[in-house]
C-alpha cells in the first residue's frame, strides 16, 4: 500500500510559513527553519454535520502562536476551497 504524504500548503504573503494537512492533524511551521512548529490542530469531532464548525484542539508551540490562528486557519481554509475548485489536489481519504 502506499503511503500518502500529507498536503502542504504555502500560506499567502509569506515565504516562509507553510501549513502541513494530515488526515488527523495540521500544523503551520516556518519551513526556513526546518519546518519548526508553529501552531497546530488536532482531535478533530469525528462526526459533523455539513456546514457546522468542527471541535479540535488547539496547539500552541510559539508564543505569539494565539494571535495567528484565526487568521492562518482562514488563509489555509480559502487556500483549500479554491484547490479543490481547480481540482489540482487529490480527496484523500
């Protein structure tokens, strides 16, 4: 079976800042600094309804990481609509 890699996804604006899309987690991480951690999402509720928020925890690993996460869960949201619109990224299951 092969293994998927996870989705990786510059953020806009940034050169440095990049999100890391995993079936159970993401995490931003400054990929100039060998893709040291940032901020993170994970313990995603498994059973939501279409169009309703979804329950995660939050992870901080810089201490400015607070004030970025609405803002960067944004960006990497409209990043994801719109590659999926383009069909340039695979579903992955």
């Amino acid at each position: 079976m092969k293994k998927r890699r996870p989705l990786r996804i510059q953020i806009n604006g940034s050169r440095k800042l990049t999100a890391i899309l995993y079936k159970d987690h993401w995490v931003v991480v400054d990929s100039k600094q060998n893709d040291l951690p940032l901020l993170g999402w994970g313990k995603f509720e498994e059973k939501v309804e279409n169009n309703s928020p979804v329950s995660c925890k939050l992870i901080y690993y810089h201490y400015m990481a607070y004030s970025w996460g609405g803002g960067l869960r944004n960006m990497i949201l409209k990043r994801l609509k719109r590659e999926f619109r383009e069909e340039k990224v695979p579903f992955v299951r």
